[in-house]
C-alpha cells in the first residue's frame, strides 16, 4: 500500500516511525507555515517527494497527486481544510487521527479541554476524512484513564504514543479489507466541538470552585502557557496546585494566600481552598524560572 502523509510536528514523527515499517510511503506533505524539518529529513532517507503546498486542494497539487498512484492519505496534525476532490482522491480514502473520543471533543485542544472539564478519561480516534470537522465515520477508537497526577504534559505525552499505534492499526485494518465503519451519529447525534484556544483564554477565575480551579491548572501548563493571574509583582503563571484533603467549605476572599507549608501557599477559591506549588514569573521573552510561591498571607491574586 502506497501512503501520501499530511503531517507536522512529534504526533507526525512518531507514527511515521511505525508506519514506514508496514507501508510505501509515497510522499510527504509538511504544514506550509512550519515544513516540519525532521519530516524534510524522512522525505530524504525514503527517497520520497517533500511537498509544501499552500493549498492542498488546488488543481495543481492534486493532479500532481494523482500521479503518485497513493492508495490511501493520512493526515497527522495537519491544518489544512480538505475539499471533497482530495478527500476522494485515494482508492482507500483520506483518514486522520484525533485526541479526543469522537463525536466529543471535536475541534482544537482537545487535551486541554478534556482536563478543563474533568474527565476521568481521553480518547483517541481514527477516522475518515470528510467535510465536515472530525465528523467523519470512525475506524478505530480507544480510551485512556486520566488520574489526579495527570496534566497537559502526561496527557501530550501518552497520546503521541498511542496516537501512533493507533493510526498503525487503523492501517492494517485497511489493508486487510477489515474495518467496520462507525458512524459518528450513532454514539451521539450531537457530540461537542471545542475552538481553539486564544489569548486571554489562560486567565484564571479565582470564583472558581477548587476542582475547576484544579483542572484548569493542569490543563493548560507547560507547555501550553499557564493559567495566568496578576500578582504583587506583576503577571504570574499558576503551573501547578494540588487540592487539599478534607478542606472546608466557606465564603472568603477569593483570590487570597490563606495558608502556608513547605510545599507552597493556600489560596481561597471559591467553594473552598487550594495549595499552589509551582509559579513563574511572565516575562516578555517567556516564562521566568519555575519556582515555589512563598506570598505572605494575606497577599491577594487577582484573575479574569
């Protein structure tokens, strides 16, 4: 089988690792914006054309496809809208792997949306390409727990991973002439769609009840940029925080340093407290170095 590859960025990198081991890859098609330079570098060791387009669904670019005789297209962390004529173009179809268990969690960051909304697990999905946004019928699907320690960073982590063996198996499962098609619409009529995330999306609202505050730390810490609020000093980063066993419910200043211990501060939120252990100072190049906040009680912190 004869495979055209729609990619960028690690989620690319580590799928091609298995895919070259059971598929002809015929060419390689970086994001315009990036062109992906480890992607460049498999293009040279495959001997396979390296082609970034501006638009995938011109009428250059797919007659130029067309004459590559690929079997099937996949796209991995590619950000083009794909039309219909491309979409249609391979024998086997356009497929694309996506964290998040579709018909949920359609659209953008669907990591960080799941942490924000507390789920106690994150999917995987591949599925066809059609012109719709991640609607298209699913070929293969998995779930994956999501505990307490968890954050942006072990959840990016993992799914590169098991986005890679996943996309594999959906592979083989077309090879084979195996895949039994799920329509999305029969596990949900709905589902959900998420945006992408913007700035001013990062600021934090200390009315926030304490396990929304929680997964909103974690959701979008390194490397997303931080829950952001204003402290005595100027703009902070809140990159991690804990929540506390058996703390009280109670009407209090939100936004507070309530409390103390060797491993940070107490904050009042808004049902209740949480223990912040990791900040940075935001700094116009970036963040400051990570460090453990050490506010007096009685400092507040402002959010949105």
């Amino acid at each position: 089988m004869k495979v055209g590859y729609f990619a960028d960025g690690p989620w690319s990198h580590k799928a091609l690792e298995l895919l070259v081991n059971e598929v002809e890859i015929a060419f390689i098609v970086p994001r315009f914006d990036t062109q992906d330079p480890v992607l460049k570098q498999w293009a040279e060791k495959l001997k396979v054309p390296y082609f970034p387009v501006e638009d995938v669904n011109s009428k250059d670019f797919i007659d130029w496809a067309k004459e590559t005789e690929a079997d099937l297209f996949v796209s991995m962390s590619f950000n083009q809208i794909l039309k219909k004529e491309i979409i249609n173009l391979p024998k086997y179809g356009f497929i694309n792997c996506h964290a998040g268990a579709l018909p949920f969690y359609r659209g953008r960051n669907p990591l960080n949306w799941v942490l924000i909304n507390g789920e106690s697990h994150f999917g995987i999905t591949v599925h066809y390409v059609d012109e719709g946004i991640d609607t298209g019928d699913i070929i293969s699907q998995k779930l994956y727990e999501i505990t307490n320690v968890d954050d942006y960073a072990s959840l990016l982590e993992k799914a590169v991973i098991e986005c890679a063996s996943l996309l594999l198996n959906a592979v083989s499962l077309i090879k084979a002439s195996s895949v039994s098609a799920i329509v999305q619409s029969s596990i949900h009529p709905v589902g959900t769609y998420f945006g992408r995330r913007i700035n001013g999306d990062e600021l934090v609202d200390f009315s926030w009840g304490a396990q929304r505050f929680f997964n909103f730390v974690r959701a979008i810490t390194s490397p997303g940029p931080g829950a952001r609020c204003k402290g005595p000093n100027g703009e902070l980063a809140l990159l991690e925080c804990r929540l506390i066993d058996s703390a009280s419910s109670y009407i209090a200043t939100e936004g507070e340093v309530v409390g103390k211990n060797d491993d940070g501060v107490v904050i009042k939120v808004g049902d209740s407290t949480v223990l912040l252990t990791k900040i940075a100072d935001v700094r116009q190049q970036g963040l400051g170095e990570i460090k453990k906040p050490t506010f007096g009680i009685g400092t507040r912190l402002k959010g949105r």
